[in-house]
C-alpha cells in the first residue's frame, strides 16, 4: 500500500514538468516582425524645368532622367511624370494634381486701344 502514492507520482511526473505551463499574469508575447520591412513606393514630388531641361523631385531628391535616386534608376521625365526602373521592372508614376505653370512674359504690358 506504501508503493501506490509512488506509482502515481511515477505516471503522473512527465506531463507535470513547469515547461508546459504559462504563467496567466504575463502579458502576450509580441508578434515576431516580419524578417525585411516592407518597401515604402516611391514619392514624385514636384516636376521642375521647361520641356526641354525637365527635372523631378522623386523621394525627396532633385533628379533629371538618366539619374538614380537609391535603387530607382530615372528613365525618362514628363511634364506629369517620371518613368523609372526598380527590381528590373519599369514602371510610370504621375503627379496626383498636375498644373501646368507658365514663366511670365517679360514684353511690356500694352494699354488698351480706345478712349484715353
């Protein structure tokens, strides 16, 4: 009658090991990050220049077609866009709210003809 106790405990000792339990006040653990962040898309700012010297603002920095910002390689600027190359894949973003500013005349203003 003695061994009872002992041959309970011996059944019962390898599913009661503290591995397996959780302690209930401790707070979630934190979801493991991705193992690369997920890359930003590309921001075209501004288009600068006339039709035949044209520049873009592309990721904060001043580039002209041919140039390269990080790993975006400028392929072509337009008047609304740029055209770029990334990963081997080319590809066009365009300014959200395209306006079209002319330089001002430097020809004197003329009066109008009629009553003085």
């Amino acid at each position: 009658m003695k061994l009872v106790p002992v041959y309970c405990w011996l059944l019962i000792a390898p599913f009661a090991s503290a591995d397996g339990l959780r302690d209930p006040t401790r707070p979630p653990a934190a979801p493991r990050a991705a193992s690369a962040a997920p890359e930003r898309p590309p921001v075209l700012s501004a288009i600068l220049g006339s039709k035949d010297d044209l520049l873009a603002i592309f990721n904060g920095q001043l580039v002209r077609s041919g140039g390269s910002v990080g790993a975006y390689a400028i392929e072509a600027v337009f008047e609304d866009g740029v055209r770029y190359r990334h990963s081997g894949i080319s590809q066009e973003l365009h300014l959200v709210h395209f306006a079209v500013f002319k330089k001002p005349s430097t020809a004197a203003a003329r009066a109008p003809m009629g009553d003085h």
